[in-house]
C-alpha cells in the first residue's frame, strides 16, 4: 500500500507571505536609499556658486536628497 502526502503552501498570510513582505520592503528601503545618495552625489558635485544660482545652500543638501527620496 502506498502512502501519499501533500503539502498545501497557505494561501493567505503564513511564512511565505510574511518572507515576501520583507523582501519587498527591504528592496524598497534599498531603492530609496540609493536614490538619496545618487540625489546626495549629484548636488555635492555642484559648486557653491551653481547651488547658489538654484537657491541651495551647502548645508542643506543632505535635506534636500533626504526629502527627494523618502518624501520627509
């Protein structure tokens, strides 16, 4: 006689969910932090005076990349 067993993965809620929850908040955490240092290295290598002309100062450009990838 032959014994058959089968697995049924949740369909709601359970550990593969919870797995794929993290992965795509942790792919977005990601996402957002590289937009801030690409944001962050593009107005560091701008000149005072370009800052300037835009109305930025130095001191606030981590504000402002900060601001332009998580929204703060």
């Amino acid at each position: 006689m032959a014994l058959m067993t089968t697995a049924q993965l949740p369909r709601e809620g359970g550990l593969l969910s919870a797995l794929a929850a993290l992965f795509t908040t942790l792919a977005e955490k990601r996402a957002r932090f590289v937009e801030y240092r690409r944001v962050l290295a593009e107005l560091n290598s701008m000149s005072d005076r370009e800052l300037a002309d835009i109305g930025i100062s130095r001191h606030s450009t981590r504000d402002l990349a900060e601001q332009a990838a998580y929204g703060a």
